[in-house]
C-alpha cells in the first residue's frame, strides 16, 4: 500500500475511534433536550433536533385547528385539535418543548383559518425546558445540588488540612517511617469505600453524622488524603526552602514568608488535589447510598431517577447537568497533569 | 505522643510529627475503627460470641456463587481489554499525528463522565427505542442481523442475562474507563526516549519487536501502576449492573453489599450479610493485589525472565 492510502486508512480508523465517543455523548444530548413526544419517536436523531415543523389546518365541519408534526419520515403525523389558544399552549410547552404566547399562537394560526389552507409552522424548541422541569419533576433535586457542592467542599477541606501537611512533613522535616507512611496510603486508597461505609454507617449513627455531608466527606477524604500528601510532597520538595530563607532573613516574618513565598508557588498543586477531592464527592453514588437517607446529593438522585421510564428525557437533562462540573474540572486537571509529567 | 529529646512540653509541640497528628486521628476514628468493627462483626454471632455462621449464611446467599464468578470474570476481562485498547490508544496519540491532541480531547471525554450519568446514558441506548438500535436501524446494520439470523425484529437488550449480560457490562465499563488507563501509560510513553526504539529498529527489529522488547519493558512501572488500580476498581463494580439490569438479576459483590444494605430491611441479619460481604470483597481485593504485584515482580511482560 502507498503512504498516501496508509494515511487515509489510518484517519479513518482515528475517526472511527473518536465517533465511538462522540455518537453516544450525541444521543445523550438529544435526549437531554428531547420534548415527551420526541422521546418515544424511533429511530432517534444523533443530531440535535432544535426545531419542529408542524402543520396547521383548519376543520370548517367541526371548527378546530389540526395539529401535526414532520416525523422522521418526512410525513406529517397528526398530534392534536383544538379551537382554544390557550389549550394549545399549554399542549406545545407540555409535549414539544415550544414556549409560545396565546397571541403569537394565534397570530401565526389564523392564517389557516382565513385562508383555508394547511400553513407550514417551523417553531423552535426551548432546549432549556426540560433542565427547569428536572428541579420540578424530582422533588428535592436542588437540594441535592446544594448536598453535593457542601460535600465536595467539606472533603476538600479535609484532604488539603490533613493531607497537606502530611505532604508537608514529608518533603521538609526528618520524620522517621516515611516508607511507611507512603504504604499506609496506598493500603487506605485500595480499600472500596463501599466496604468501609458499612461498618461506618453504625458510627455515624453514633457520632451523629449519619445522613449528613460531613458524614460522606469523612469517607470521600479517605482515599483523597492520601493523594493529597502525594502530590503536595512532590511540590514542597520541588520549591527551594532557599527562597524562604532568604524571605527570612530580609525580615519577613514565618507568616510573611509563607503567604508570599511558599503559598504562591505551591498553590497549583492544591489546586489540582482540591479538583481531585471535587471529583471523588461529586460522582460518587455509592457511598450516599449508604450513608444517606433523605438527604441525597445528585449523584444519587441521577441514579434513583432510573425508575420511571416516561421521565428519561428529564432524567438525561440532570445528567448533562451533573456531567458539565465533572468533565470542566477533568480538562483542567489533565492540563496540570501534563505539566507536571510532560 | 513522640518523646522529645528535651521533654518539655513546648518542644513535643513543636516537633515535626505534629504534622501527623491530624492523619493520625482521622484513619484511627474513621478507618481503622470500622474496619476492625467490620472484622469483628462479620466473626461474632447475632448473640456476641465467635462464629462463622455469617460466612455460612454469605455462601448460603443463592445469588453468592453467581456473584463471586461475575465479579471475577469482569475484572479480569475487562482489565486485559482496557490495557490492550489503552496502550493502542495511547501509542496512536503518542505518534503526534496532526489532529492528535483533538483525538485526546475526545478521548478523555467518557472519563468525566460520573457513573450514575454512564447508568443514564446506556440506559437511554438500550431501551428498546433507545439510541442503540436507532444507529442499527439507520446505518442498516439491522437488516444485516436479521439477514444473519441473530434476531428477529429489535433486539431487547435489557433482557440479556448471565455471561451475556456481564460482557455488556464490559463492553460499558470499558468506554467509561478506558482514558484513564490510556492517560497513565501516555505518560509513561511521553517520558519514553524515542531513540531507543529507533535504534531498536535501525538493528532490524520489526514495530512489533521494538514494541514488545523495548517499549513495553521501559514503560513497565508505569503499566504494572495503571493495571493494579484498575483491577481493584474492576472487583468494585455494582452501579452498571443495577442502572441497567435491577438488583438480584446480574449479581456482583459489591451490588450485593448495595442489595442488602440498601433494598431488604432483614434487621441485624442484613446488617451482618453486608457486613460479612464487605470483609470478603476486601480480602478478594487484597489477594489479588498481592497476587498480582508478585506476578509483575521479576518478570517483564513479553514473558521472559528477567
């Protein structure tokens, strides 16, 4: 084979590969955008449907506006009838998604009547429709959005303090069991969260943190602290303690030096274990499972909106919601990551 | 407390292993107490003295043969795919090809996506009208099963069971993961001095020799970290299964732990089957660490010793 056919071959497989991303992360988007008559509609669209175009005819006999939709097809498939402009407001928001007003409803309808001719209407969809009715449909859904960013922020903290001074101690003081220590948060790291959320479950009850964000942060900072330590030892070690002597001997004070020496230079590792923490809190399903009871995060509340199937569209527009944070903070940690490595 | 040299009070806190103080007492309280609580749970009967009925009741359990073989066949499956497809991934975008840093762009994509929205997205393509069988339907791969004779109509997914549903299972935790195994070795590779390939290569070794004798060996620490934390997560699987199939249907470990701590309310029974549940995924999941670091040790990966 040339070199010319070996390239084509060998974009056609990277296109392949990158379609198998791509086409579901699509769908899912579609859906998430999807008014309830267009979630049962087969085949689905890959490509974002933002529009409908309907059809509009006026029945003289029994003096009402027929209502249809384009289908996949190209034919138009008939919805509804109504004489009434407030009924059929109240029909296009409800099943298709169109946010129109009684008067521009009538505006565009009375043609058909004046006419007597079927109008072709191609209105657009509110694509944040169904991201409204999601905090509508399942009850408490904003509260867990408040749920999981406390959790997140409080398994944050936890993992900085405890683990930031770990990392601390290991890079810049003479302590002894540092091989020990680097085990010890391996061994914490590999143990499933959900094994130790059993047993946990029964103390908490005791401690009275059963059913509350401290509670599923404790378990989120298990694994995170130790990470924590990992990347804030490699940062302490990599900043030159000279620059801080230096600061100190120009008169600074410990505190001084600190905010104006050590903490600017050894902030982006925070930056990316915080992101790391976030990210533990923020997919995690299990361990709310277990550890909750009615106050859920979204994560979980994604994952009991299963059930009802009628509900899907709304059930992947929390999904799409729950996704943005994650993938922003996944990009933005693979740039510090190639930093740190490449 | 550490004894100081001085032994007063000041020095003790001022001595460096203040700084583990706070550790300290975090795993004491939070990890070590429960899981030394779960040990002694999981050996002790309902009336308090030591037994082993809870691991009876564990292999009594109908769904427990099942779920032992289903996690083990899924973790050991699905980390022999995800290393393959992650190191052809990953020494694709390593060629930096023209577009390569879009193509990780993508790539990276099913990493951040959290679980229980992996659970939403499949589901909405295996539902009978889902998205799965639109894509059959529109690029005519549906005519060509039913050509085959594989199925009649649609295919149902979410009836599948046993051995197919786990590969289901696989194929999903595969697209989901695959980045983040493929992200380790690209920066096992990126550290990688392309001149000893090429010297490799200069000496008659084919692509795949240079690959086999000289990446793979280089890189090795790297592949050995990626594959170790990968098989954990694989024996931790439970969500999938559950988003898509329902409890007790494709059993797993750990969606048993879910199923009898979160669906049947048996009082203290079901409290000592997770918890007893818990200690054994824990010791499957240390065996196999141990296992696996002593097969990686002293050996390379093209088989010969070292």
């Amino acid at each position: 084979m040339n070199s010319a056919g070996k390239k084509t071959l060998f974009y056609l497989a990277i296109t392949f590969i990158a379609f198998a991303v791509i086409i579901p992360m699509m769908y899912l988007i579609n859906i998430s955008i999807s008014s309830a008559i267009e979630v049962n509609d087969f085949p689905k669209r890959v490509l974002p449907v933002l529009s409908h175009d309907l059809s509009i005819e006026w029945d003289d006999e029994s003096s009402y506006y027929i209502i249809s939709r384009k289908s996949f097809s190209g034919e138009y498939e008939e919805l509804t009838y109504s004489s009434k402009f407030d009924k059929i407001e109240t029909y296009l928001i409800t099943y298709l998604n169109i946010s129109k007003t009684e008067e521009e409803i009538e505006e565009d309808f009375i043609v058909a009547r004046n006419t007597g001719d079927i109008i072709y209407l191609n209105y657009n969809k509110d694509i944040f429709n169904n991201f409204g009715k999601f905090f509508k449909v399942f009850d408490g859904a904003s509260a867990a959005l408040v749920n999981s960013i406390q959790a997140a922020a409080i398994t944050i903290l936890l993992s900085m303090s405890i683990g930031g001074s770990i990392g601390y101690a290991l890079a810049r003081t003479k302590i002894k069991g540092k091989d020990a220590i680097s085990l010890g948060s391996l061994v914490v790291r590999m143990f499933p969260a959900v094994s130790i959320s059993v047993p946990m479950a029964v103390l908490l009850v005791k401690f009275g943190m059963y059913d509350t964000m401290l509670g599923l942060a404790i378990i989120y900072s298990i694994p995170n602290i130790g990470l924590t330590a990992w990347i804030t030892r490699s940062i302490f070690m990599s900043v030159n303690p000279e620059f801080e002597e230096a600061s100190l001997v120009f008169g600074a004070s410990k505190i001084q030096t600190f905010k104006k020496i050590t903490f600017p230079l050894v902030l982006p590792a925070f930056a990316a274990s915080s992101m790391y923490a976030f990210i533990t809190a923020w997919n995690d399903t299990a361990v709310s499972l277990l550890l909750t009871n009615n106050n859920e995060t979204l994560a979980l509340l994604i994952y009991k909106s299963m059930g009802g199937s009628a509900s899907i569209h709304y059930a992947a527009s929390g999904a799409i919601l729950l996704i943005l944070p994650a993938l922003a903070f996944t990009f933005l940690l693979k740039n510090y990551i190639n930093k740190m490595w490449g | 407390m550490e004894k100081n040299k001085k032994g007063t009070v000041k020095s003790v806190f001022k001595s460096p292993y203040m700084f583990l103080v706070p550790a300290l007492l975090f795993y004491t309280f939070f990890w070590l107490l429960p899981v030394s609580l779960s040990l002694i749970e999981s050996f002790t009967s309902i009336d308090g003295g030591f037994s082993l009925e809870n691991f009876k009741m564990m292999f009594d359990d109908p769904l427990f043969g099942e779920a032992f073989r289903n996690t083990l066949i899924f973790a050991v499956i699905s980390l022999f795919l995800q290393f393959i497809f992650a190191l052809m991934f990953a020494l694709l975008i390593n060629r930096n090809f023209k577009g390569s840093k879009w193509f990780l762009f993508i790539m990276l994509i099913p990493m951040a996506i959290p679980p229980s929205a992996v659970g939403i997205l499949w589901n909405t393509g295996l539902v009978e009208s889902g998205w799965i069988n639109s894509l059959l339907s529109v690029t005519g791969l549906q005519n060509l099963i039913e050509l085959l004779g594989i199925a009649e109509g649609p295919i149902i997914w979410k009836e599948a069971s046993g051995l197919q549903a786990v590969f289901m299972i696989i194929l999903i935790d595969t697209w989901t993961v695959l980045p983040s195994v493929m992200i380790i070795l690209l920066a096992g590779l990126q550290n990688f001095n392309e001149e000893y390939s090429e010297a490799a290569r200069i000496f008659g070794a084919n692509r795949f020799q240079a690959l086999k004798d000289i990446v793979i060996p280089i890189i090795k620490p790297t592949i050995i970290t990626a594959l170790l934390l990968r098989i954990i997560s694989g024996l931790q699987v439970w969500l999938i299964s559950v988003m898509i199939f329902g409890f007790n249907n494709v059993p797993f470990l750990l969606e048993r732990i879910v199923f009898y701590t979160d669906q049947v309310r048996l009082g203290v029974y079901s409290y000592k089957l997770s918890v007893t549940y818990s200690v054994f995924v824990v010791a499957v999941v240390s065996i196999t660490a141990y296992i696996f670091i002593k097969l990686t040790k002293g050996k390379d990966w093209s088989g010969t010793s070292e």
